[in-house]
C-alpha cells in the first residue's frame, strides 16, 4: 500500500512519520485490498487550544474510498482517532461483505434442496 503523506504548518519529523506508518500497516493487516492511503495533518494556531490539529485519511479502497477526520489539541490523539474511525468502517464493510455472501450461499442451498423434493 502507498502512503502518500501531507502536512499543512508542521514540520515532518521522524517520529510523527513513524507513527503514522505504525498506523497505516495495522489498516494494512485489517483490508488487504487497500491500495493507497492519503494522510493529511494540519496545524491552524488561530484556533482554541484544544482543537489545533487535525488529521484526515482517506483510504483508497476497490469501491468506495473510506475517509475519517478529527481534530483535536495532540496531533499523535488525532491520528489515533482517525485511525479508529477507519478501523470500524473497515470492520462494517467486511461485515456487510461477509453478510452477503452468506445470504447468497443460503439462497443456493435452499433452491437446491427444492429441486431435490
């Protein structure tokens, strides 16, 4: 999976990098389908305090893409956050997936059970 990286008023540092790509894998791990993630922190120093910084993704997936954003005043809190929501939109569409599938399975079942009688 591609990580394509952008930062808004922050400087890149080693450590956020390494964050973000501890993050990103573990996505990784839960689609292997996923082809790329864009992430996007900003830092606007005009607003409060606790509502500084903010951390979108957005997950490049077959289908529809998977976006999250957050904002909160510790940029590492708002990329876990982020990383969370992803997470469960990840684990909702694996749901609705898996749910299909086996509701096509038992429609085949049936319909051969009937050809049988």
């Amino acid at each position: 999976m591609n990580l394509i990286l952008s930062m808004h008023n922050l400087s890149k540092t080693d450590a956020i990098e390494d964050h973000i790509i501890s993050r990103i894998t573990k996505l990784e791990h839960l689609d292997r389908f996923a082809i790329d993630a864009r992430v996007t922190l900003e830092r606007d120093a005009t607003k409060a305090p606790e509502r500084q910084f903010s951390c979108s993704v957005r997950l490049s997936v077959p289908g529809p893409d998977l976006f999250a954003e957050d904002v909160e005043g510790d940029l590492y809190a708002a990329i876990d956050l982020v990383v969370k929501k992803i997470e469960q939109q990840i684990r909702k569409r694996r749901g609705k997936w898996k749910t299909a599938k086996h509701k096509a399975s038992v429609r085949r079942k049936r319909t051969l059970q009937e050809k049988e009688v």
